[in-house]
C-alpha cells in the first residue's frame, strides 16, 4: 500500500498517527488514502469501524494530524540552533571556587568527547556528529579573498581607511592572517571567535576609568556609559554566534577564552598610556568586522533568508527596551534605527550594521582624546538639543497648552 500512495509522507504521517487514539492499522490505510487524496479508497477502508465511520471523521483525523505535523515542524525548525548547551556559563553567581571546578568538569566532558571521537574514532551514545548539527549542518560558507577584496575597496574610498599607526597596523594583519589559517571554511567559529575578543576592549576601557576615578585623577562618566552599551551589543552578537553552534568545538572555546584574557590585559596596559592608540586599534578591528559580515550575509544571502532568527536576536532587536541599542550609536538619534529580524539575513545584516556604528563611535572617542569634544548620550541630546526644540517651537507648546485650560475653563 506505501508504494500505491504518495510515499513521501508516509513516515511523517504514521509517526504523527501513532499518537492518536484511533489508529490501527485498517483505520490508518484509511487515513493515509484520505491524506493523498483517494477519498473513495479511503472511505472504503474505513467502512465498519468503530472510530473513523464516515469522511467526516476522517477530516477531523487530517486535521488533527497537521496539526501536529506542524508542530513536529517547528520543533525541528528550532533545533537549527542551540539553547543552553552543557558546556556553557554557570546559571547562578557563586564562589570562585565552586565556578572554577565545575567549569573544569564541563570542559574536561567535552575535552574528553572530543578526543574520543576525533583521535580514537570512540563515539558516545549521545554524540551527534558534526555534520549533522550546528553551525556545520547550517552549510555556510566564507571567501576570505573575496573579504580582503571588500577591505581594500573601503580603504581606498573616501574616508574608508580608519586611522591607525604602523604597530597596530601590522598586529591587525597577523592577526588576520590567523583567523584564516584558524577558522578556514568556518566562518560561525571564527565570528564567535571575534565577538568573544571583541567585549575585551570595553572591559579594558571601563576597568581603567573606574581606576582613574577611584584615585581621583579623572572621572568619565559619559565614556563610561557608552563602553557599556558598546558591550552589551557585543555580547548579543556572541549570543547568536552560540545560539548558531560557532562554541561547539572545545578547542575553540580554549582558544578564544585565553586570547580574550590576554588581549584584555594588552589593552589595559595600552588605554594607561595611550587611550587614542587603543581606540585606534578597536577601530581597526570594527572595520574588518564589517568587511567579514558583510562579504558572508551576500555570500550566503538565499540560504540565510531561508532559515529563522534565532530567538536571541529577535528578543534583542525587537524588544520594548532599546535604550543600551540606542545608547552606543552616538551618531543617531534615539530610535531612528529599529531592524528588522524576519530571518537569519536580516540578523547578519543587523550585526554589520551594529559593527558599522561601532567604527563611527570609536572614532569619535578619539577625536574625544584628542581634541576634548565630548561623548554626548543620544538620550541626553534627545533632551536637550536645542536645535531640535527650538524657542519658537516651545512657545508654540505653551500657546497650545494655555489654549486648552482656557477652554476647559469656559466649559
């Protein structure tokens, strides 16, 4: 009977009819030539059974049976990605101590999976192999020609180039050449990668404010507040990195933990004695950034616009609360930028954005440091730009507001 019926479906519709109440194997032929459209061989079948008597009862059985193929479906739509993996953070603040060892046992699990499978061909019961989940099963690919290519186009345009000094410049060119000798033909590792290392230099900043205003030397509030909301940007860029499996080796997880706490000490020793320099070097990293994101969103364009945003993205991009979004684009005014996120291509495209506006505000931190033209919150010039709220447009509030309790007066 499976070969004389659309056999496509067949697996599908039996593990969803396997649920139901009703089914033997007399009413669920019977089904199965109504869900293919046999009506009369259906009607056939089912005659004389105590569930399923008549087509009717066999619609409401179709109906029944989308449902939960519709739900199977979403089930397996969301299995795209990860939430919660065992290898990740703690759930709850604790002593040093107690978060050190069990982290050491969750890695140590994972360290030792990896060589089980990868060095000694052992596989666990509950190994899923590479290809089969994230980001590996996602089939994304990266050009890192074609990225070096959408650098130098932007650095030979008019005001591409971000300004940098030679020592920088040429720790950013190793540092390039590594990532593609590291992450070749992965490009969700390599992303997670960068966002990882990319929080570091806000902890850096923040960390040497909070010293120079503890000894009473300086004290830089509105830096402050902006290196904030630059991280938790940041920080949900890394959140759909490993909602996407980029975290899933733990060689790579080593890798960038111990490069971040280096970096963040490098750069703690460089804002000490050169906060523009620091900026500078940010800068130039945000810039690659967007050359990286922006090459890989095209590359991939159909595929990305086939696949869900991951609830990470869709509850940061289209929440009630924006202010730390708004907060870190110092060059727009408060909710002129709101994303979209229908999709995985709007998601990327909304990272390289955000990394664009991260350029934009590193540069005007070094226009801070050098020539003292302040921070200003986007919140606060929302406030208080006069430009915006003019003295004629105030009087015409007054005018208006006078003009109703007149009028209620009269009532």
């Amino acid at each position: 009977f499976a070969f004389t019926t659309n056999t496509q479906y067949l697996h599908k519709y039996f593990e969803a009819a396997k649920t139901l109440t009703f089914i033997t194997m007399r009413n669920y032929l019977a089904l199965l030539f109504f869900m293919n459209g046999n009506e009369n061989v259906a009607k056939a079948f089912s005659a004389g059974t105590s569930k399923i008597s008549s087509l009717g009862g066999l619609a409401l059985a179709k109906s029944n049976l989308q449902e939960d193929i519709q739900k199977q479906e979403e089930k397996q739509e969301t299995l795209f990605y990860l939430e919660n993996p065992y290898y990740l953070d703690g759930d709850k603040p604790n002593s040093a101590f107690i978060l050190a060892i069990t982290n050491f046992g969750k890695q140590g699990t994972a360290l030792l999976e990896q060589v089980l499978v990868e060095k000694l061909g052992i596989i666990p019961k509950s190994y899923i192999p590479l290809a089969e989940r994230p980001p590996d099963c996602l089939g994304f690919t990266l050009d890192d020609d074609a990225v070096k290519q959408a650098e130098e186009i932007r650095e030979s345009s008019s005001g591409g180039e971000v300004e940098t000094n030679i020592a920088a410049r040429a720790l950013y060119d190793v540092g390039c050449f590594f990532l593609d000798e590291l992450f070749g033909g992965r490009p969700i590792a390599r992303f997670w990668f960068l966002e990882t290392i990319a929080r570091l230099p806000y902890f850096s900043y923040v960390s040497v404010l909070h010293l120079y205003e503890s000894l009473g030397w300086w004290r830089g509030s509105a830096l402050r507040k902006v290196h904030n909301a630059e991280e938790d940007n940041e920080l949900h860029h890394l959140l759909i990195m490993e909602a996407l499996g980029g975290n899933a080796l733990w060689t790579d997880r080593f890798l960038g933990y111990h490069v971040a706490i280096a970096y963040y000490w490098a750069l703690v020793v460089l804002y000490m004695f050169s906060p523009r320099a620091a900026y500078g070097f940010m800068a130039l990293l945000e810039a690659h950034a967007v050359d990286t994101y922006s090459t890989f969103y095209k590359e991939n364009e159909s595929k990305l616009k086939s696949l869900p945003a991951p609830s990470v993205a869709i509850s940061y991009y289209l929440s009630a609360d924006l202010y730390l979004f708004d907060e870190f684009q110092v060059f727009k005014d408060v909710g002129q930028r709101r994303p979209p996120c229908d999709n995985l291509y709007d998601v990327f495209k909304n990272i390289c954005e955000d990394e664009a506006e991260h350029v934009k505000t590193m540069i005007a931190c070094q226009d801070y440091v050098r020539m003292g033209k302040l921070i200003v919150s986007p919140h606060l010039s929302e406030a208080y730009d006069e430009d915006k709220i003019t003295v004629d447009k105030k009087r015409e509030n007054w005018k208006s507001w006078a003009g109703n309790i007149n009028q209620v007066q009269n009532e």
